[in-house]
C-alpha cells in the first residue's frame, strides 16, 4: 500500500525504534491536557459523520482506512442474543474477510489507498477455538485478513507482559510449546503501545507509533490503551510495567511526528463511548446522545489528530468530537466481535500535509440469508442460516483448522439448561447467568466450607443459548465450549476468610468513591446472601440489610468467601478482596466450577436475579 520511500522516508517510517524514541523524547517537554473547548451537541453528528477542514492550495491525496476493535478472538459467527447487529446477523471471520475485500476493493476504484487499523482487544476473552491455542490462531487471521497496525487493549495483557511479546514476536508457548505442529511466527501486522512503559527501560514495550506514506504525504498512528488497564487486568502479569496517560502520551508522540513533519495523525485507542437514547436503538454510524470517557480524551488531543478510532465499550457510533483546538476530530467505534467495520473516507493536501476532510460509516459484517420478506432464514428458533455467498475460502481454512483440533473437546456436551440464560444485567445490576456462575463457584467449593461466592461481571462474557448447537448438540445441551466461551479467563477459583464487617467494605467498594473505586461495578452473588443498596447515598453507607439466609450478618463474625483470583487480587478495582485470610485455591479453573454444576443434575434454570435490591 505505500509508496516507494527515500531514505528520509525510511527514518520517518521506522521513528517507532526504541533508540530513536529515547533519544528523542529526552528532547520533549511533558505534554498536559489543553483546557476542554465546549462540549458538542450530542444531535449535531448522526450517520454517516463527516467533517470538512479548510483546504488551501495545492492537490489532494485520496485515501481510505478500515478499522475494527474488540474482535476478541470471535473466530466464528457469535451466537444468541449476539448474533444480530440491529437485526441483522454478523460475524465471524470468513465473513470480515469477504466485507474487508470488498470495502477495499470500492476503495481502490475510487483512487483511495486502504490501510487497515484495529483499536485493541483483538485477543483475550476468547472463545476456546483460539484460546486453547494462546490466542495464536487470532493473531494468525488478523494477518491474513489485511490487519496493518493496532493499538494493544487491555486484553492484550489477560496472560501478561511476557505472553504479549511472545504473540507480537513468535516462538512457542513456555508450557505448551507450539500446539499446531507447525510453529508460530508472531504477528505481521504492527502493535502499538505508547503509553504502556517499561518499569526498567522507561520506554514502550511495543512500538508507540507508526507511519504509513499515501500519495507521498505521510500519515502518522499512534496506538494506547486505556490508563486504567491494570484496574481490570490480573495485575501478576503487569508489574513489570506502567500505564500512562492516553492524552499526554498521545500529544507528546504526535509532537514528535509533528518535528518530523507528519502533520496528519490517527489515534488508536483502546477507550470510548457509548449512545444513549432517545432514539431507543441508535443507527449503526450515529452519535445519538454519546458520552465516555473518549469525550474528554478528544477535547485534549491536538488538532492533528483528525481520527480517533476507539473501542472498550463494544459500542458502535461515528462521532464529531471537539479537540483542543475546538475544531472537530471524527471518532468511531465499530463495536466488538468483528460484527462491524468502519469505513472511512479521507483527502489530504499534498502541499500542507493535513486532513482535508474526513467521513465515517460503520459497515454490518452481514453473514446471513436473507428471505424473500425481508427477514432472515432461520435453522432453528434464534439460529440463523449462514450465507456460503459470503465465505471468505482463505479465512475459512486456516479457521477450521483451528476448528477441526479443538473440535472433540469443544463439543463435549458437559450440562444442560432449560431456557436462555443471559448474562444481560436487570435494573438492580444482576443478571440471570451471573447468579449461575455464584452459585456454581459456591458448589465447587462448599468442601472446603465456603458460605458465599461473588463474581465480577466483567467477567461473564457470553450468555448460553438454549438453541445453539455448534457442534449439533440437542437444544438445551451446554458443550464445554460454550460454556468456555462464557469464562474465558482460566482463572483460579479460590475461597478466603472474612469478617462481616469486611465483607460488607466489599459490597461498598462496588460503588465509586469508597477506598480509591472509579467505576461502578455490581458483584453476582451466590444464594442466600442477599442486601439493599443505594448508589445516591454517601460513599460507605450505600449498602444495607445485609443477610446471608435470612439472618442478618454480622460484623464480627467470619465468613468464607469465594472468587475468582483476579478478584482477590484486586482486580476491578476491589482492594478490600485482598484483605482475606487463609486463602486457598480449588482444583482447576472457574470455567470448571461451571461446567461441574451444569451437569450435575437436572437442566440449570436461569437465575432469579432477585438478591440484590436496589433502592436508588
């Protein structure tokens, strides 16, 4: 996709060396936050955004990015309550194969030059068909599909520092080696993680920028993840290193590709946003009521940055956001699971350098059959037909072989349910699968005397369908990949010593501004506990009735407690989980704990979703 470079242009292209950076960035002053310019109308962008800059004299250059974030290993089409994108079925990839080929080809009739970019979370909470090979088979598709650069998420560090490295470079797996028999090369395409640093180096881990020259005039990425990575990661395998902050480390590399005469930039970031009603289900490339967290970030950024490409909240929108300067940047995210790409349409002024205008729209990953009304076949209820039109054979083969090794144990039917069980939060913040999973981490550890279990919702990351059959199981039969591809993490199920009065600092700490939480976090719990919060009380005091079977708990008392071991270590931002006793640790991994309690007798009910009560 580039064109040929002069020397000049190989020094610019390679500015992501860490020699170079550190000599550089010795150089920079530290960049700060620009004063906020005032917040858009959030009705003022709807589909498909589109932003015009002034255009002084001289030609332009036409070109065309394809982007995608959270893809999260979704090898195949998802399945359930996710299949559809506002009703229509996408994903899987031998299908983002076929749309991305597509997209490239209108691009290229159009004079435009495609370069495909990712914002983070391509691996981590994977589906087994990639995880049960490290995530190598994800890495493998996103080079064959065209990926070029991405930001790192903080996914990319579910298995730590170490196995991120291993992934971008190649070699075998320390434990289990190289699984397929054929080795594993790395990833082609380019990770970039600015703002992650290394505790000894004081530099990136991965390269912090890149640069791509279209029609001769440069084009510069800089790639991070969210600051708060460690809050939501297992933090053993991130001590080695620190996470900064997204604006100050995106400003002061894209100063430095500014001294190097880059002067129209992209930013890959691995934070963003969400639409709200009205209208109660927002366009695929509208910006409808939007706010988040990558409001604040763009209105920091320097005007060189036309592009934010964001993602994290597995939300899809196309936004025009303020910057520093107050002239707009266009930001987008196309959701999560390779459901969506987003196509955008750029120029830039030869002579200048700079965007001269830039438009978005986000594209469905269209995978179904669509019937003579309009609607879309079905194979069963909620299970929709797959087009073959649609395949991409490259995509395919290299999937299925992954597939065809992790088929014996991915379709192992291990349990049953008697309806959907979905992992979709009610009103008071439980869900019916999160009430599953406690329970089931209170089953497989009722031995070793524990009394109650409480689950991350983060960490619940599908729901089970009661018609899937991926492996052609009878509806209502779990196969050990489904239910893998609701607890992906492998973690340690463990169980430690509380009193009461710690127990209910832990229920606190759900909520933001009690000892050091930023974000509200509701826990699933096991049966038999149950309590009464208010968010709009005072921080500390927001939890009561606090009971386990009906007798109200008592402060002095000790109580064994389950989690998983992202939460006892902190994870979530749940400190006061750190301060148990006597922990020990149960055979195997949480996913374990649910397979064993899925098929330990009669099908599995959704839960109640019913022991928390919310008071405002």
């Amino acid at each position: 996709m580039s064109q040929p470079r002069s020397r000049g242009r190989a020094v610019l292209r390679h500015l992501a060396a860490p020699a170079l950076a550190l000599a550089v960035v010795a150089t920079l002053p530290a960049a700060t936050r620009p004063a906020p310019a005032p917040a858009a109308d959030p009705w003022a962008a709807l589909a498909p955004v589109s932003v015009s800059y002034a255009k002084p004299t001289g030609g332009e250059v036409k070109g065309n990015f394809l982007s995608y974030n959270d893809f999260h290993g979704a090898i195949d089409p998802p399945a359930g309550s996710g299949a559809v994108v506002n009703g229509t079925p996408a994903g899987g990839v031998e299908y983002l194969a076929t749309w991305l080929k597509k997209l490239r080809a209108e691009a290229k009739a159009e004079g435009r030059v495609t370069t495909t970019v990712g914002a983070g979370d391509l691996i981590g909470a994977t589906p087994l068909v990639s995880a049960a090979f490290h995530d190598e088979p994800t890495i493998e598709l996103m080079d064959q599909i065209g990926l070029e650069i991405s930001s790192v998420g903080n996914h990319e560090f579910d298995e730590g520092v170490d196995e991120l490295i291993r992934l971008n470079k190649g070699g075998c797996h320390p434990v289990d080696g190289c699984q397929d028999g054929d080795g594993f090369k790395g990833a082609k395409f380019t990770y970039l993680a600015a703002n992650t640093i290394s505790k000894k180096t004081k530099l990136p881990i991965l390269p912090p920028v890149d640069v791509k020259f279209v029609g001769g005039v440069p084009v510069g990425f800089v790639g991070v993840t969210l600051e708060g990575t460690p809050g939501i990661v297992n933090p053993a395998g991130i001590t080695s290193v620190t996470f900064k902050d997204e604006v100050e480390t995106a400003n002061k590399w894209g100063g430095l590709l500014k001294l190097f005469g880059v002067k129209a930039m992209v930013l890959l970031v691995h934070e963003g946003g969400a639409q709200s009603p009205p209208p109660s289900t927002p366009g695929i490339s509208d910006c409808a009521n939007f706010s988040g967290p990558i409001v604040d970030i763009v209105k920091g950024l320097r005007p060189e940055f036309g592009l934010v490409v964001s993602g994290h909240t597995h939300r899809f929108y196309s936004c025009s956001l303020p910057n520093s300067s107050g002239q707009p940047s266009v930001v987008t995210s196309a959701g999560n699971n390779g459901q969506l790409i987003t196509d955008v349409d750029y120029s830039l002024n030869r002579r200048t350098g700079r965007f001269t205008g830039i438009s978005a729209r986000n594209v469905i990953v269209e995978n179904g059959v669509r019937n003579a009304d309009g609607t879309w076949q079905q194979t069963s209820p909620g299970v929709y037909a797959r087009n073959p039109d649609l395949v991409d054979a490259g995509a395919k083969a290299l999937a299925d072989k992954y597939r065809t090794a992790v088929a014996p144990i991915a379709n192992k039917v291990v349990g049953k349910i008697s309806a959907d069980i979905v992992r979709d939060a009610l009103p008071n913040g439980e869900s019916p699968l999160g009430d599953v999973i406690a329970d089931a981490q209170l089953a497989y550890t009722k031995s070793n005397g524990a009394q109650i279990a409480l689950m991350n919702p983060g960490g619940v990351r599908a729901s089970l369908s009661y018609g899937a059959s991926a492996g052609g199981e009878a509806p209502g039969e779990v196969t050990y990949g489904e239910a893998f591809a609701v607890q992906p993490f492998n973690n340690l199920v463990v169980t430690q010593t509380f009193t009461g009065a710690q127990l209910k600092n832990v229920l606190e700490q759900q909520f933001v501004g009690f000892n050091g939480q930023t974000t509200q976090r509701i826990l699933q719990v096991s049966a038999g506990l149950t309590y009464s919060y208010d968010s709009t009380a005072p921080a500390g005091s927001r939890v009561s009735a606090l009971a386990l079977n009906g007798t109200p708990v008592d402060p002095a008392a000790s109580f064994k407690v389950t989690t998983n071991d992202f939460l006892a270590n902190g994870g979530d931002g749940f400190t006061e989980l750190k301060g148990g006793t006597g922990r020990t640790t149960a055979p195997g991994f949480d996913v374990d704990a649910l397979v064993a309690y899925l098929g330990a007798g009669d099908p599995v009910a959704p839960g109640p979703a019913n022991r928390i009560t919310r008071l405002g």
